[in-house]
C-alpha cells in the first residue's frame, strides 16, 4: 500500500463524483436509445439494426464501416511492413540515426488533423487522378497518424529485447536477413507489434478529420450522415464502438504487461 | 577559407596513404545495401508528412495564380480571424485547466490502488479509450444527454422544472464545447500525468515523517514542487490537444466558424472566405505556429520532469 495514497474516504468521493461525470453521459445515451417518445422503454431501435425496412438509412453505415475496416487492415500492412522493419534496421544498423528518427515519428503528435489535411488535399488532388478516388488511399494518410502510438508500442518492445544479439546469434549460426527478421525477431517483439496493430486500428476506427474534408466515405462520416435522418442510430453506433475499443485497449493492456513481465 | 584547404589537404593525403582506402572501400560496401532498407519509410514520411506540411504552411503565402502574397497571412490580423483563435484559445485554456486539476485529482486517488488490480486495470483501459473518443461520437453521447430531446435535459425539466436551455441552445454553441472537451482531457491528464505521480517514492514521504514533517507539508515542500513541471508540461499538452480538435466541434456545430478548424473547415470548403482565396492555408499556418510552440515548451519541461522519473 502505497504510504502517500489519500484516505479511502477522500479516494470513494474523488472516484464517485468523476465516475458520475463520465458514467451519466453514457448511461444517459443507453437510455436515449432504448426510451421510446411515449414514455416506455423498448429495445426496439436496436432490433431495427437487423430490420429490412431500415436496410436503406443503415447502408452508409455499413458502406462506412467497410471502409474503414478496409483501411484499418491497410494501415496495420504499412505498420507492419514498412514502420517495423525500419525500426530494427535503425536500432541493428544505424543506432546514431535513432533521435532523428523519434523526432519524424513523434511529430505528426504536433500537428493538427485539421492543419495536414490543408496539404494532403493537393496531394490527394493528384492520387485521385492516378489511382483513383476509392477510400482506401487514405490508409497513406492513416498510417502517419498513427505513426507515433505505433512507434512507441514498438520500441517499448525493442527496448526491451537484446535484438543485436539476437541478430548475431542467428547470423552466426547461418540464418539470412529475411529469416532473422520473420522468425528470430518478429516473435520476440510480437507484444509491441501486437499493441501497434491494435491500436492503429482503434484510430483508424475513430478517425472523422481527414476522411471528412477530402470526402471520403468511413464509419465516422458516415454516422454523420445517418444523423441527419435518424438521431437514435449514430448513438446506438457510438456505443458499440465504444465497447468495441475498450476491449481492444484492455487486449492493448495485457500485451503491454506481457512485455513488461519479459523484461524483468 | 582554411578549413576548405585543410579538409582538401585531408582527403588528398587519406587517398594518397597506402591501404587506406581499400578498406574504406570494403566496409562501405555493407552499409550501402543497408540504406537501401530506410528508403521506403523516408519517402512515405517525406510524401505524407514532410510535403503535406509543408504545403499547408507554404499555401498561405501563394495566390491561387501561383503568384507570392502576404494577403492571406494578412488575414491573420482580421478581427474576425483574431476573435476565432482567442475563442479557441479560451475554450483550450480553460479545458485544458479543469482537465489538469480534476486528472490529476483523479491520479492522487489512483495510488491508493494495487497497480495490478482489476479496478486499476479497469480505470487504465477506459482512459486510454476516452482519451481517444474526442471526435463526432462524442458529440452524439452529448446530444443524446443534453441535447433538445436529452435524457439528462428532459429529465431536468419535467422533474425540477428546470430549462438548461433558457439562455439558448448553447451545446450548439461555443460553451457547448466545454464539457465535451473536459470528457477527454481528465483521461488523458490520467495517462500522462499518472507515470510521474506514480515515481514518487515511498522513501521520500517516510524521510519527511522522520524528520518531523506532516503529511501536507509533505505534499507543500516535497510533492508539489517535484510535480509541478510533469503538471505544466501535461497541461500544455492538454491545450495542444483540445486547440487541434476538430471533429467534436464539426459534428456539434455544422454551422458557423467559432473555432479556428472550424474556420478552416469553411475556407477548405467554400471558395472564399472574407473574400480571400487559400485562406485554410494561413490559418493552417496561424495553427501550427500556436501548437508548435506549445509543444515545444512541453518537451522541454518533460524532459526537467523526467529526471525525477529515474
């Protein structure tokens, strides 16, 4: 027991008030989607998920959500397939190039959606010409704004594996390159590369700002337009994805104490 | 001029010394393979980060034409434009003050639980998710609370008689952008500001009892000047954070510019604003000056923080 924690009673009010605070927006959601105009209570809003008759005002949605899925899944190739293996290249090969490379991946952190979205419109002018205007160009995008929550997932893993021996003891005993990185380093860092994918597909999930201003079609835009017909669908939307990631940050949490345990 | 003669001088006597420059020769023969690997990442980050970047920050300046201009970064100066950046500014230092304070109230209340604990758990999970909901389904949590048809607005009404409404629909509004924002900035106050909170060690406090201090003067003498750069620095943060946001913002108000992304979302959208054209650009550019020196200043006073964190 922590000596400098406060008193249980000063702990049951701090955690009572703030628990009201962020409990009753979500419980009150719950009841705004269950609570019918005359008063009763139905769950009939959330059985018209799988009515027919509702099929055309869900079909953003589902459009929406298919997108994202697709991009989530794009954006994890570019973490796991580009991100990756230049983070083990930088810590094996070029260990002085390693500040240089934080600062590149921590630096979309200071830069507004809002205010990259301003330059990626030129450049998303150009890839709607070249590789048309589907949505799933904006994985690229994606994958810088989740480039710092998946480098640190990453080297949290990293640094906390000897890769350099790892290397030279595969290398010594004739294992090539791609052999090293599949199936020497890849496991020992699974953790990291598990918390990064994970991650990088609640983002994508969550992201409104670019896909909005460069008019693309995802799950978040599309609640936007399902609003203006029916208000009670979005919040019933809301509230599943908010489960959904809660789950996904606990999954996210086991496997960052997985790597915490390896380490000590 | 000297320094040019010497490193010619140098060059000219490595190449000319024998066995040198074979072995130079050979140990670069490796590395050059290995560069290769870095291209691909350095030309997705230089395409869609460094390029992006720059051009919203360089658009400001150019006329649509492709001609120079100081007319957009001029607009800077509007009092329109001004009025915007101070409400956002407001609504940033404000929520980014009562995120702080109740965080790290929050955080205080923490210790007391076992850092492997399911509660513990519980409450890590659920700040790294509502640390992270600040965008469109948010604002629908909050119209469906205390919005024309909300649960808590309707119940405010028909049973105290209450109208939250009275002055205006204000969630729709500027002040509506308060409680939202403080929905995400207390969890992300926890995960910043818990670490530092967390490496105050035991041994410190039971120093203090063995020297006949209380417990307040522990936390006057000893913890609140350990922690008040690790506060400020996540304070800043929390100003970054709620000044960059846009979407709660956007799905709140569809209309009207109360906030600068807002205000760009308007230029982005219709051709010209205040009758100036590439206008997103200097507000783009107005933007991240403002958070890049507050960024700044947070990884400064991070890394002073960081040293009690060893």
């Amino acid at each position: 027991m922590n000596p400098l924690a406060p008193s249980r009673v000063t702990r049951s009010v701090i955690g009572v008030l703030v628990g009201a605070f962020f409990a009753i927006p979500l419980l009150a959601t719950l009841l705004y989607t269950v609570r019918m105009p005359d008063g009763t209570y139905s769950l009939a809003r959330w059985a018209g998920l799988f009515d027919p008759g509702m099929a055309a005002t869900l079909k953003p949605i589902w459009t929406g959500l298919g997108n994202s899925l697709l991009l989530a899944i794009i954006t994890v190739a570019i973490v796991l397939l580009i991100l990756a293996p230049t983070m083990i290249l930088v810590n094996l090969r070029f260990p002085k190039l390693r500040p240089a490379f934080e600062f590149a991946a921590l630096l979309p952190i200071s830069i507004p959606a809002i205010v990259l979205v301003v330059g990626l419109a030129p450049i998303y002018l150009q890839i709607g010409r070249t590789l048309g205007t589907g949505a799933w160009t904006l994985a690229f995008a994606y994958g810088i704004t989740v480039l710092p929550f998946a480098y640190r997932s990453i080297q949290a893993s990293i640094d906390a594996v000897d890769m350099r021996t790892l290397a030279e003891a595969a290398r010594s005993l004739g294992a090539g390159w791609p052999t090293v990185v599949l199936k020497v380093l890849a496991p020992n860092l699974r953790q990291g590369l598990l918390a990064a994918s994970l991650i990088s597909v609640a983002v994508v999930l969550g992201e409104f700002t670019i896909a909005s201003l460069l008019n693309r079609q995802v799950f978040q835009t599309a609640m936007v337009v399902v609003q203006k017909q029916d208000g009670y669908l979005p919040a019933i939307f809301t509230l599943l994805a908010l489960l959904f990631c809660f789950v996904l940050l606990l999954v996210i949490g086991r496997a960052a104490r997985g790597t915490r345990k390896a380490r000590s | 001029m000297t320094t040019i003669t010497q490193e010619r001088a140098d060059a000219v006597a490595s190449a000319l010394s024998p066995g040198s420059a074979p072995r130079a020769r050979v140990r670069r023969s490796t590395p050059s393979w290995a560069w290769l690997g870095l291209v691909p990442f350095a030309a997705y980050v230089v395409l869609f980060l460094a390029v992006p970047t720059i051009l919203s920050i360089g658009s400001g300046f150019f006329a649509k034409d492709g001609s120079f201009t100081w007319t957009n970064v001029a607009a800077l100066g509007d009092p329109l434009v001004l009025n915007t950046f101070a409400n956002s500014a407001g609504v940033s230092l404000l929520t980014a003050f009562v995120g702080a304070l109740v965080g790290a109230l929050v955080c205080y209340a923490m210790l007391g639980l076992n850092p492997e604990g399911v509660v513990r758990r519980t409450v890590d999970a659920a700040a790294g998710v509502l640390a992270q909901f600040g965008g469109v389904m948010l604002a629908f949590v909050f119209i469906a609370t205390i919005g024309i048809q909300g649960v808590v607005k309707v119940f405010l009404q028909e049973s105290f008689g209450i109208d939250i409404f009275a002055n205006g629909t204000w969630l729709y509004e500027l002040p509506g952008l308060i409680l939202p924002y403080i929905y995400f900035q207390v969890p992300l106050m926890v995960i910043t500001f818990m670490p530092a909170l967390a490496a105050l060690k035991p041994q410190w406090s039971e120093a203090n009892l063995a020297l006949g201090g209380t417990r307040s003067s522990f936390w006057l003498r000893i913890g609140i000047p350990v922690l008040s750069p690790s506060f400020l620095a996540s304070l800043l943060l929390l100003f970054a954070n709620a000044f960059s946001s846009y979407a709660t913002a956007a799905a709140l108000a569809s209309q009207g510019s109360q906030i600068v992304p807002l205000q760009i979302r308007a230029a982005l959208t219709s051709e010209t604003v205040l009758g100036r054209e590439n206008l997103a650009g200097a507000l783009a550019l107005g933007m991240i000056v403002v958070v890049g020196i507050v960024m700044a200043l947070y990884s400064l006073i991070q890394r002073r923080a960081a040293r009690w964190q060893a």
